[in-house]
C-alpha cells in the first residue's frame, strides 16, 4: 500500500490457486512498479530503490518472504512494469 501511485488510490488485489501439486497466491497492485533492472534487488536483505524519507521501511520484509518460501520449498516470482504495477506469485507444495 505504500508504493502507490501519487493521486492514486491503492489497489491490491489477492488470489489463491491450486496447480497440479502446487498451491499458490498471487498479489497484484497497481502502484509504481519495479524497473526490469532492479527486481531481484528487491529481494535482498536491507536493499532499497528509494529513500526512507520517500517510502519508509528497512528493505527486509520481501527477503524474509523469499526465504521463508525457500524453506518451504516454494517460489517467489515477480513481474512487474515501471508505473504500472506488479505482480508477486507464490508457489508452495501443496499438502
């Protein structure tokens, strides 16, 4: 919610899905989005794409998600688009 968009309400949309022996979630937002080039960044430990000043937070919490995921023997995975948004799936075993 904190990424959005100037003038913008937020949008965040959640689904889960069943995929052969996977379950999953996907969150979808409509905020600014993640540059190609940055987007493994964002999952790694205390790494930041804008100044605290301008969206606060530590830069932990999407590294804490991945290896949680990790551990459990999932994926992460995220597309996403400069100023249009992104897209984060979640696969995990299902049980």
């Amino acid at each position: 919610m904190k990424f959005a968009q100037p003038g913008k309400k937020p949008v965040v949309e959640v689904r889960a899905f069943r995929r052969g022996d996977s379950v999953g979630i996907q969150v979808q937002d409509h905020g600014i989005g993640i540059a190609q080039q940055h987007q493994e960044r964002v999952f790694k430990v205390f790494e930041r794409l804008h100044d605290s000043d301008e969206y606060p937070g530590t830069g932990i919490g999407l590294a804490i998600v991945r290896r949680g995921v990790s551990r459990m023997g999932g994926t992460i995975k995220l597309r996403s688009e400069l100023g249009k948004g992104s897209i984060f799936e979640i696969s995990l075993p299902a049980a």
